[in-house]
C-alpha cells in the first residue's frame, strides 16, 4: 500500500514537471524566426517624397551662372557676351552721338567685318592721326586716301610717291606729306613683304596676343605707341582680342563723362561687346578732341 502512494506521488510530480516545462518550451517557440513562403510586405517609407516634375526635369537648383572675364584671344577664344544689360544714359549718348567709326561712311567694301581693306584702313587713320597736326586735317586726309583707294594694297602699291603726296596735299596734310608719302611706300614692302598684304596675318603670328601686335604695329614707320594705341581703340571691333582696351588720354575723358573709370568698368557697361567697346572709345576721343564734356552735364 505505502509502496503504491509512493508511485502515484512519483507519477503526480513528473507530470507537473512536464507541465512547467511547456510554457518554456512555447516561449522558446515564439522567439524563433517563422519560416514562410510569403513575400515580405515592404514597410512603408517614412520619408517624404519630393514632388516629381516633367520627364525629363532635374530636381536639383540650377548652377548659378558665372561671370566670364574678358578674355585675350582670337574671335574665337573671346568670351561670349554677358548677362542681359542696360546702357547708362551717359553710355547710350557717347555712341549715338559720338561713337561712329572713323571710317564709317567711307566707300569700303566692309566696315564691321576684318576685310585686309578696312583693317588697312584703320592702320593708316592710326598713322595720320597720331602725328602732330590737327584732328579735323588728318580725318580730312583719311578721306581723301580712301577715295584714292590707298586702302586697297594693290593700288597703293602702284602709286607714285609724287601721287602720294599730292593726295596728302588735297587733304591739308602738307607740313607731313614728304615723309608721309615716303612711310606709305614703305608700309607697302613691310606689309608685302612680311604678312603677304594681310594685316590677319599679323595677328596671327603675333597668335592673337596685344603686347606681340603691338610691337609689330610698331614696325610701321610713322607709328609709335600712340598711333598703336589709337590701332587699339578702333581695331577691337574687328580683331575682339585687343579688347577691352581705352587710349589712356580717354580714360580721363571718361571718368569726366560719367561712363567709367577703366577699360574694364567700360568693357562690363557695353556687356563685353567688342564692337560697342570701339564705338565708346571713339566717342571719348571725339568727345576729348572737340571739347564736348560739357554736353553730358546738362
């Protein structure tokens, strides 16, 4: 009898042993990654999405654009034209009124692209211009040689030194005409000679660098610096390379007029248009040569 209390107390606490253990062993279970054959639902994306635009559209802010710097170089290397611009009144009133070419209304085949005519043209106001004498002669003188079609090297070439100079002598440039005549003839070979009649030819040995065209304008007899110079401020609208650049006796004449300071305060006011840029440095030596400061201080 003891003997069988004793088994069913035995049997009693195995199972409640049995029992005690479950719970664990559940909880074990729970713990364990479940095994499936479904896909994962993809948790929803917290983020906020930008608001999508037309194909094609890039979200990201567009670069700011930059602000180019004049650059020296052939036509092709200068820097495009700048942002959208206005002229200052004061710039406006130099070039329709004073900015003219000075071989604009001269009979020539091309006045705004670099014909070896027009660039020639422009060497030889740089040369009777920058002599001792006065303004209204020298541009009369011009004149009278583009009419002898002494802008065309041909013709020029065929001239006579007495002929020469009886054209200087028409236009009033007779304290000069002797030498004068002489350093036509002598442009002629040098010219010839050198850039086979093309003034390009120059510019492109000197690979479009000022300070090497300079020194080779200079070459020519009858012109200096400031006939260079004079080269400079006309020139830059048919070889863009030279610019921006001002005759220093201009600058002054600016600063007076209320258009700038400097050739680049000029350059950015014109938006780095090489061909504006001539016309304002030839409205400054007008306005400097017939004393017209007063008129832009009314």
């Amino acid at each position: 009898m003891a003997q069988t209390r004793a088994q069913g107390r035995d049997k009693r606490r195995s199972q409640g042993s049995v029992k005690s253990k479950e719970p664990a062993k559940a909880s074990e279970e729970a713990t364990k990654p479940q095994a499936t054959d479904k896909k994962r639902t993809p948790a929803p994306d917290s983020r906020k999405r930008k608001p999508e635009g037309p194909p094609g559209a890039s979200s990201a802010a567009p670069p700011s654009p930059k602000k180019s710097k004049p650059v020296q170089g052939s036509a092709s290397d200068v820097s495009e034209p700048g942002p959208a611009y206005t002229l200052t009144p004061e710039l406006e009133k130099l070039i329709t009124e004073y900015g003219s070419s000075p071989v604009d209304g001269l009979s020539l085949a091309s006045v705004r692209s670099p014909e070896p005519s027009t660039l020639l043209a422009h060497l030889l106001h740089a040369l009777l211009t920058s002599a001792r004498i006065s303004h209204n002669i020298a541009i009369r003188t011009l004149h009278c040689c583009i009419e002898a079609s002494y802008h065309d090297l041909p013709t020029l070439e065929k001239s006579t030194w007495e002929e020469r100079c009886k054209v200087l002598t028409d236009g009033g440039y007779t304290r000069y005409r002797e030498k004068t005549s002489t350093q036509l003839g002598e442009l002629v070979g040098l010219l010839r000679g050198r850039y086979d009649g093309d003034l390009n030819r120059l510019r492109d040995r000197a690979g479009s660098d000022p300070k090497k065209i300079r020194e080779a304008i200079k070459e020519v007899k009858g012109i200096g610096d400031v006939g260079v110079n004079i080269f400079f401020d006309t020139a830059q609208g048919l070889w863009p390379c030279l610019a921006p650049f001002v005759d220093p006796r201009s600058l002054d004449t600016a600063g007076k007029v209320g258009v700038g300071k400097s050739a680049e305060e000029l350059w950015e006011g014109v938006g780095r248009d090489p061909g504006r840029m001539a016309r304002v440095c030839a409205g400054l030596t007008r306005v400097r040569l017939e004393g017209k400061i007063a008129d832009f201080r009314s």
